[in-house]
C-alpha cells in the first residue's frame, strides 16, 4: 500500500508542477467564470469553483508534503554520507537537521562568518563551539569489523553439553 501512495504521490507532484497542468487550471478558471452569466452568478455557480479548488487543495497538501519529505530525507541522508565519506569534514554536521532552530542558527551564523572570511583571503577554521571532531576520528572509534565465520577458528566445546 505504501509503495503505491509514494508512486501516486511522486507522479502527482510530477503533474501538478508542469507548466501546463497550470494553464489546464487557468483554462478551468476562465470557463467558470465565462459560465457565470449563464448561471446567473447564482450560489451554487460559486460553490462549484470553492468546493473543487478547496477539495484539490487539501488533497495535494498531503501528496505533496509526503513527496518532499521524501525528498529532504533522502538529501539529508545523502549529506551524511558525504560528510562521512570526506575525511576533513566536521561530523557534527551529520545529523544537525534535527536540532533546534536556535542550534541551527548558530551553527548557520558560525559558517557564514568563516565563508565570509575565506572570500576575504583569510584561511579556513572549525567553527566555534565543541571541539571538531573529524569524521576519521569517528571512524576510528568504531568497532572493528567481524570476522567472517570463514576465517575464525574453530571454538572448542565442551564435552559436558553433548550426547554420548
């Protein structure tokens, strides 16, 4: 059921931002309005157009608000990753879309500084705050990989456990 709401959602989004699903709109608009005299201007000739344009509405709040979280998370995700993958990068930058908009705009401020001083000439620094921990740091903590069951030695067991 998801992976078809995340197909309908992806192709919706699609639709809804060509440039002509925005004239097929306009065309819409024009043709009830050119219809007003012949209704003449009648409550139920306004209701049609508020029932049809809020009833689209709501519905593409949620289709398109499904397709851009998608989309930030699999950018952030990606970020991440580059993050990691550059060994000079600060890992603090990973995961910092869920801190607090305060955070963020200190952490915002602190790079625009340094942006602003490297176009001036000036070399680049961390940016205040915690020590920076390098991403290769943060390798370095991690455990070490398993073995693979191929090349482990055999474990000796104990006889007490086994049938005779």
């Amino acid at each position: 059921m998801e992976k078809l709401f995340v197909r309908f959602a992806t192709l919706t989004a699609k639709i809804a931002g060509k440039p002509w699903t925005f004239i097929a709109c306009v065309g819409i608009v024009l043709v009830w309005a050119v219809s007003g005299p012949i209704f003449k201007f009648s409550e139920t000739w306004q209701l049609v157009i508020n029932t049809g344009t809020t009833i689209i509405t709501f519905l593409m709040v949620f289709l398109i608000q499904n397709t851009q979280n998608r989309d930030g998370a699999a950018m952030q995700a990606k970020l991440d990753e580059l993050v990691y993958a550059v060994k000079k990068a600060d890992a603090r930058f990973i995961g910092i879309e869920h801190l607090t908009e305060r955070e963020l705009d200190k952490i915002l401020e602190e790079v625009e500084k340094r942006g602003q001083e490297v176009h001036a000439g000036k070399p680049a620094r961390p940016i205040k705050g915690k020590p920076a921990v390098r991403a290769e740091d943060v390798e370095a903590l991690q455990p070490k990989a398993a073995t693979p069951a191929a090349e482990r030695k055999p474990v000796a067991r104990s006889r007490a456990g086994a049938k005779a």
